[in-house]
C-alpha cells in the first residue's frame, strides 16, 4: 500500500479531484482518503512514483509516508 500524506486538500472537491488523478494513472487502483487526516492511500498500486505525480499535476503537494 502506498501513502501519502497531502495537507493541502482541504474538502470533499479535493477527496474527488485526487481519487480522479489517482484512478486516471492507475483504474485498479483502491483509493481511501482520510480527509481530517489528510491520509491518502492507494492499494493495488507499485509505481508511487506515478501516483505522486497525478496528485501533484491535480493542483496538490503530496508527500510520501513511510
């Protein structure tokens, strides 16, 4: 599972802009948001390299969770 932590989305517009950019890059992909959190994770995934970059190219700052 990959994780990212992404403080800049802030309502239910950006859990559905991110989900977007994750399920364009990866359609497989499982998609969980935890928005007071600020949590996303995404099963079904390998390449976080990918992922990161959609989330970034959809206006957001995401950083990688160990």
């Amino acid at each position: 599972m990959l994780q990212f932590e992404v403080n800049d989305m802030t309502c239910g517009h950006c859990v559905g802009a991110v989900t977007a950019a994750v399920k364009r890059v990866a359609p497989e992909a499982v998609v969980a948001i935890d928005l007071p959190q600020h949590c996303v994770r995404v099963e079904g995934v390998c390449d976080a390299g990918a992922v990161e970059l959609a989330i970034r190219e959809a206006g957001y700052s995401p950083s990688r969770k160990a």
